[in-house]
C-alpha cells in the first residue's frame, strides 16, 4: 500500500475563489519559510537550549535560558521569537504565566530526546542531537538540495551529494575528518537510542534470540552492535566498515570486534548480518551486490541463517501524516547518494533478484521497520 495521498479527482479548470486564492498564498509563503523551522531548531541544539531547560527541572524562563546557554545580552529578546517558533513547532511547550510572571518553557517529546547534558542528572537524559546535526548540516546536507535544479537538469550520472560537493559521500568520509567525525556521532547517537528500544521491545527482541554470532554490516563505531552483545552475552558480535571509520572506533571494552573492509568485496561469516540505515544509502543494483555478499556470509535458514535489515518500509508502521511525510523526505533526503526509502514490493524485488527466498517485516520506532531476509 503506497503512504503517499494520491488525488484521483478529474482535473477541472475553474477560476479559484477568494477563499482559494487566500489559501494559496498563505501555503505559498508557508513552504517557502519552512527551512526557518529546521534551522531554528539547529540553532536550539547548538545552543544547547534542551540541556538548559533539563538542568532547571525541566521548566526554565527566558532569562534563565538566555543566562544558561551564553546568548548575548544583546541578543536576548531575539531568543523569544526563536522559542516562539519552536513552540509553534511543537518543540517546546510555553506556560502562560499568572501576572507579573515569566512565561515558563517546557520539554516535548522531541526536544527530550535532544538533552546534551554532561552534568550528573537524575534521570540519564536521551541524546540523538547528533543525528539531528547531520540531517541539518548546512554544508553537507542542506546545502546539498541548493544543487537539486541543476542536477535534475543534468545529463551526467552523478549523484546528487556528487553535483553539489564533488565527491561521492563515503569519498567524503575518507577525506574531510569533520564530516567523518559528524556521520559517526550522528550514526552512534542514534543506534544507541533506537537499539535501546528496539532490544526494550520483547516482539523486535526476540529477532536478535538464539543467534550464535552477528556481523553488524556498515556498523559505524558500533553502538548497535555493543547494544545487542549487552542484551545477548552469548552472541559474539562483530563489526564490519570502511577504514576510515573503524580506525577512529571507540575501544568499547572488546565487547565487539571492529573490522575494517569493503562489504562488496567480503563479508565475515556470522550466523547473521545486521544491515542498519545500510541499503537505504544505495540503489537496487549495490543493494543486491551486498545481500548477494551477505547470503555467502550467512548459514542456510534451517540452520539459522538470516540478514536483519533495520530500515524505512514506506507504508508500514504509524500511519499519520508525521510518518508519512518523514518517510517521503527521508527518500528524497537518500536520493542525495543514489539511495532510496523502499515500499515492500521494491524491498522484494531486490531480495529475490540476491536469491533469497522469503522475508518477514516488523514495523519499530513509528517510521522504521526490521525485515528478516531468509535464504
Ligand atoms: C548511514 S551509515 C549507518 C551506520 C550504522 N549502521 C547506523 O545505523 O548507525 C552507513 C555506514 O555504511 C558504511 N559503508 C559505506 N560503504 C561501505 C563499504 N563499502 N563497506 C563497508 N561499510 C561501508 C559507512 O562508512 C557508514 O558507517
């Protein structure tokens, strides 16, 4: 089932009225400022706006705010109208005051899991700003999309992300050390956030069960990987990625092994392959060329071979209109490096054409699912 709203309506040519012409133009200036919501939210991460709020018991004024985060004094009655649009975004909550009060600011759902806080807290506060930073940076991800006319007009067969900045993504990895440094964070925040849920879940759990050893295929610096060895002692969990990132990987007390490797080349034999936010950066060609790699590295099924792809099925999981216009940015968001945000019938199409021959999709965190491939 496709998540996307498709009108069927006939197409009819009639002068809009007022009410549409109204409508129209607030639309208009709508999606035109839309990038102001984004990059003001940046600004609150890096201002460390989230962290402020928690340290003050999770209800902080302005003035405390400003005081904490080192806004300039100067700047201080711009913060109102940044948290005016925040709060608008849902970001964070306002409390109207009795009189003579400071209007109050509180934590939302998204703006807790954005808590940096390196004091001693009460309650361990959830972190995934990192991940937040990448999908805003201004100079890799953003600025990426002011390429998007041209590269659509372009005969070439460079990627999107190639158009803008002259090299492929994982080019990119090798030769600028802080955006390497940023993809990593961003790639450890976020696995270790989703994977404490996921493991949390008994159903999404019970797919990790029983596996003797587990090769985490483009693991980063292993914060997956480190999280499924603490839920399942027994399984030997190892990781696979490009030099440049296994030689930057944190030492994480041997609980898992780092390998450095090219995953078209070799993958290590392990009774599963774990594929994170992996084949949504590729398109069905490299996609199959891995899955082929990873049902040689994999034991038949009946002996409990498997590939576990942790991923976006476009139409599965909640079906709001949050997830399903995240799901269709994040595609276009992929289709920077020629990657895509797969429905089930494109998922099927590439698990076959690599010769496997059945699956089993599981929806987890609202947007993602994990799909078992069997061979
Ligand atoms: C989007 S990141 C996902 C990282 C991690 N699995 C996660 O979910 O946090 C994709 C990873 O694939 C790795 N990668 C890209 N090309 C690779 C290759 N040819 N062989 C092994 N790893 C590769 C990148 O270095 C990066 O760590």
């Amino acid at each position: 089932m496709s998540a996307v709203q498709e009108t069927t309506s006939p197409v009819v040519h009639e002068e809009p009225n007022t009410h549409d012409l109204h409508q129209g133009y607030v639309e208009m200036y709508h999606h035109g400022l839309v990038h102001v919501k984004s990059t003001a939210l940046l600004c609150a991460v890096g201002l460390g706006i989230p962290g402020a709020i928690h340290r003050r018991g999770g209800a902080a004024t302005l003035p405390h705010i400003a005081t904490d985060t080192g806004v300039h004094p100067a700047k201080r009655s711009y913060l109102r109208r940044l948290m005016r649009v925040l709060t608008f975004s849902g970001v964070f909550n306002s409390h109207q005051p009795d009189e003579g009060n400071e209007t109050l600011y509180t934590l939302t759902n998204v703006s807790r899991i954005l808590v940096s806080d390196d004091t001693a807290a009460s309650t361990p506060p959830c972190d995934v700003s990192a991940m937040l930073r990448l999908l805003a940076r201004p100079s890799t991800s953003i600025s990426t999309f002011f390429s998007l006319e041209e590269w659509f007009r372009d005969a070439g067969t460079a990627t999107l992300f190639e158009t803008a900045l002259g090299v492929p993504t994982w080019g990119l990895t090798k030769n600028d050390a802080s955006y390497n440094r940023a993809l990593n964070d961003a790639c450890f925040a976020d696995s270790s956030f989703s994977m404490g849920i996921v493991l949390k879940d008994a159903k999404s759990a019970n797919i990790f069960r029983g596996l003797g050893s587990l090769v985490d295929v483009g693991g980063g610096h292993g914060a997956a990987a480190m999280a499924i060895a603490k839920a399942f002692p027994h399984v030997k969990c190892s990781v696979l990625d490009l030099d440049q990132v296994i030689s930057k990987a944190p030492d994480l007390d041997g609980t898992v092994k780092f390998i450095a490797g090219d995953m078209f080349e070799f993958i290590p034999p392990a009774d599963a392959v774990f594929l994170k936010y992996v084949l949504d950066c590729w398109d069905d060609d490299h996609c199959v060329k891995i899955l082929r790699q990873c049902k040689r590295a994999i034991p038949a099924r009946d002996d409990g071979g498997k590939v576990i792809i942790m991923n976006v099925v476009v139409g599965y999981g909640a079906q709001d209109n949050i997830v399903k216009e995240t799901h269709v940015l994040f595609d276009m968001y992929m289709m920077r490096y020629s990657g895509a945000e797969r429905e089930e019938h494109e998922w099927k199409k590439i698990f076959l054409e690599a010769g496997f021959s059945d699956y089993r999709i599981t929806p987890i965190l609202g947007f993602q699912s994990i799909i078992e491939v069997f061979p």
